[in-house]
C-alpha cells in the first residue's frame, strides 16, 4: 500500500467506523433530533470526495496499471460510494441542511455513489474502458 492509500484509508476507515457508531445512537434518540456529520459537506467533499474521486478519473488515462494500483482504485471508489450517501446528511456548514434538503442535492448523491459503483466493478474487472465510463450518468 502505498503512502497515499494509508493517508487515505485510516481517515476514510475512522469515519466510517464513527457514522455506525453515530447510527446506533440515531436509533436511540427521539425521533425529534437530527443526525449531523461532525463536519461541514464541504469539509466531506474536499478531503474525502475530491481526494478520493481524482485518482479514479485520471485512471481512464493510463492505460497500465499493476495489481495494487487496481486494488487501491477499488478503494478509492468504495471511500467515494461512501461520500456520496455521506454528502446527503447535513453537517456543521451554514448551508448544508439547506442542501440536503433539496431534492437536486439528493439526487447528485446518489449519482455520485451510483457512479463510484461502477468505477469499483471497474477496478474488479481491471477495465479502464469501464472505469473511463463509470462517471457517465445512468
């Protein structure tokens, strides 16, 4: 794995670790408080779906890619999967649960985790064709 994996993978691990934690606490709160992420969307966007979604597309690119090199776009693409359905939870940022509340925004999340989906079949199948194809809208 390497340097740029670990920086990624032990962040992207942690907060996935603390939104199931956060879920099994939603579950016993009333139903009157709302779920927050600890960060604004556009702290998830810079440091989790920019940092993730860069590596995938300049991918379509290259045409040679090692094993590892599949192994870490397949994670890559999973971390932004994972953004997208993020992305529609409001955060800490003035304007998020504005955001999240718009049907467009919800929609774009879910588009973009769709099309991080396809980029990790990509990743599996080891097709740069695919993953050229899997930002494309469904």
């Amino acid at each position: 794995m390497n340097s740029i994996s670990r920086a990624v993978y032990k962040p992207v691990l942690t907060l996935v670790a603390l939104l199931f934690l956060l879920g099994g606490c939603i579950q016993q709160a009333s139903q009157q408080e709302e779920f927050r992420l600890p960060i604004s969307i556009n702290e998830a966007m810079a440091s989790l779906i920019n940092h993730s979604a860069d590596p995938i597309w300049v991918a379509a690119w290259k045409n040679s890619r090692s094993d590892e090199d599949w192994r870490e776009l397949k994670q890559l693409a999973r971390q932004l999967q994972v953004g997208g359905a993020l992305i529609t939870i409001p955060g800490t940022g003035p304007v998020d649960t504005m955001w999240t509340g718009r049907t467009e925004w919800v929609e774009y999340a879910e588009e973009l985790s769709a099309a991080a989906g396809r980029a990790v079949n990509a990743a599996r199948s080891k097709d740069v064709e695919l993953i050229a194809r899997a930002g494309e809208l469904s």
